[in-house]
C-alpha cells in the first residue's frame, strides 16, 4: 500500500521534472486553455509511459519545489473529462493530499496517470490544439509529435522504486491517525474504523442529529494508509455510513430563496475495500435540482448582477446590499440550475471581486463552483 505523501515527497526530493513526472503551481481546467494544457501532459505523460504509472503534482513552486497547496479538489469526474477529449484515454485518479504544515482546506494534488498501452492522441479542437494531435514529453516539455510515433518503456524500473520508497508501514498509519484525532481535528468529534484489517478510515465534524439521522458538518474524511483525503467542506453537510465492507459518504447541499431552505442529496461516494489489500471507489450522482418561479428568478438574478455591478465600480453597499451579497452564491447557483446558463460566468467574474471584499462569501463561493462542477460532469 503506498502512502502517497511519501510519495510525493520522494517524486520531489529525487527528480526533477521528466518523462515520467510533472509538477504545477495549480491547474485551472474550469477555463479552455488551463483544460487544453492539462489535457496536452495527461496525453504526453501518458505516451511517455506505456506500462508504468505517471504524475502531476499541484500545489509546488517550479523553483524550488516549496510546497504551498491548491484547494481541496474532489472531482471524481475528471476521468469523463479525459474520456471526452483524448482517444485511447489513460486511467487517471486525481487525490487530496494532506501535509501538516499547510493551512486549513489546503492540500497537494496528486494526478496518477495509468496508460492503456495504445497511442493516446487528442479527440477534437480544443484551445490551440488540433484533434489528432499526439503529445510526447522530452525531459520537462510536453511536445507534439507527429512522426515515428511509438511507444517506448523507459521508466519502469525508476517508477517501482519510487513506488517501493513510499511503502506505507505500521508506525505511519499510527502517527496517522493520532494526529488526526488528537491535533487535527481535537475540537471535533472524531471516528475511525479499520476495514479488512488493513484500512483505515477517520473522519471528524459537528455532528447535528435530525430524527433519526446524524449529520456531519465541517467535515473532514481521510484514508490515512495513503495519506489521501477523501472529503474536505467547512460549508456542506454528510451523512456517514459503514459496514464490514464498504465506507460511505452522502453529501447534501442547502438551497432555498429567503428564509426558506432544505437540504437535497448531491452525491454519493462508496468505497468498498477487498480482501486482497486494494479498494474502488464508486460515485453515484442522487441530486434533483429544485424548480423556482421564473419571475422570481429574474428579479433576483438582475439584482446580483447590480451588487456585482456595484463591487466593479468600488462603490460602498448598503448594510441590505451586504445581506444580499452574503448569499449571492447560493442565489446564482439557484438560478444556474433552473436554466440561468449566464449565472456561471458571473460566478466566475464575482470571484476576484469577493476575495477582496468579503472571504466568507468568497468561500461559499468556491463550494458553489465545486458543487457546479460535479453537476455539469454528470
């Protein structure tokens, strides 16, 4: 079992940037150009490593290989997203993962790309880029090629050492789960549970009993034999569920206009462990946007665009302006949902302005974007 800190500290530590490993300040695939240069590595690293695996590491200055973080990015989807735009797609997995000295909701990504064996090459257009084209990495560049194109096992031998290097044991599964409960997370309730003797689970939130349901907010959810975080959300409320095999996670997101809101089941994410010492993770998409009178919409969609408006020009709010502003995110995401298409780029633009003005709202919304995301890969 590998523990994927380790491995990322020994991908830094002992490589520089090759035909196996790549290394980015963070990646910005909500926009074309951040896709298509996102897509462009994931098809040379994936060319460049016919039958080993290969990385992108997010989070770490390219001089100096300090490792800063990039925000918690659950998108389980990322494989459609491959899927959509590459021929002879690569299996990739893109993980979360925890370093002790990074600030809250702060983690390194960790993108494993697992090539099919076949020529993997761009489906259609996208930026720059022609449909067709293949890439290959030559040392740190990810280049097209379009001539003696053939694959070629380079790197196997470096990769399983790399690999072996970061083999988890007894005493860093330990470390891991006391300084989850007792450091971490020592104003939460916290769990744990071991699965098939080999894994184990932690999380820890507030916990808020409804009827008969318990819910989890400011949740934090961790597999600590991989060091990978699972779920990270101040804002969102789970449930959690557990038996002998299989660990799950049900994430449900609050909407409403007014004074009147509910909780709709967004996801859910199932891990289920195996005797043989591997784990899958099947997601499942349950939510059902609720539907809101036209009319209303308009009205409140017109007056996000004037706070906006507002924000732009530096003008002072008033004290019901501000009130407004506070749940613009959750009122665009409303309107997005019912048919508003233009409410995401508005998003999108509110984002520098909030970070300057107002980080709760700013916060909320970031979560928006997410929630956006994993909706519009379903």
């Amino acid at each position: 079992m590998i523990n994927k800190r380790l491995l990322v500290k020994n991908l830094l530590a002992h490589n520089d940037e090759n035909s196996f490993y790549d290394k980015k300040r963070f990646i910005a695939i909500g926009h074309k150009e951040g896709k298509a240069k996102f897509l462009k590595h994931v098809c040379a690293l994936a060319n460049s490593n016919p039958t080993n695996h290969s990385f992108i590491v997010i989070g770490v200055e390219d001089v100096d290989n300090t490792i800063v973080g990039v925000d918690f990015f659950d998108d389980s989807k990322i494989q459609n997203l491959i899927n959509a735009y590459l021929d002879n797609p690569p299996l990739i997995a893109y993980e979360n993962i925890p370093f002790p000295h990074l600030p809250e909701g702060k983690v390194v990504g960790l993108v494993t790309i697992s090539s099919t064996g076949k020529v993997c090459s761009l489906r259609k257009n996208i930026w720059k880029y022609y449909g067709g084209s293949v890439f290959f990495r030559e040392g740190s560049i990810s280049m097209p090629k379009a001539y003696d194109i053939e694959l070629k096992d380079i790197n196997s031998e470096v990769v399983a050492t790399i690999e072996l290097h970061a083999q988890n044991n007894i005493e860093l599964t330990l470390d891991g789960v006391i300084d989850f409960i007792n450091h971490r997370h020592k104003d939460l309730e916290s769990n744990y549970k071991v699965f098939k003797e080999q894994f184990v689970v932690c999380w820890a939130g507030h916990t808020k009993k409804v009827k008969d349901k318990t819910y989890f907010s400011r949740v934090d959810i961790e597999l600590i034999n991989e060091q990978v975080r699972l779920f990270y959300s101040t804002l969102d409320e789970v449930r959690v569920g557990y038996n002998e095999d299989s660990f799950t996670i049900t994430e449900y997101v609050q909407l409403g206009l007014g004074k009147s809101h509910e909780y709709y089941p967004l996801e859910e994410v199932q891990i289920i462990f195996e005797e043989n010492g591997t784990y899958q993770i099947q997601s499942e998409m349950i939510f059902e946007p609720p539907k809101y009178d036209t009319k209303t919409l308009h009205h409140i969609f017109n007056t996000n665009k004037a706070l906006l408006m507002k924000l732009e020009n530096g003008e002072i709010l008033k004290p019901t302006e501000k009130h407004d502003l506070t749940r613009l995110p959750a009122t665009y995401l409303i309107c997005f949902l019912n048919g508003f298409e233009e409410a995401k780029p508005l998003m999108e633009k509110a984002r520098p302005l909030l970070k300057r003005t107002d980080q709760t709202t700013y916060n909320s919304l970031k979560e928006t974007l997410r929630i956006l995301r994993k909706v519009k890969y379903n």
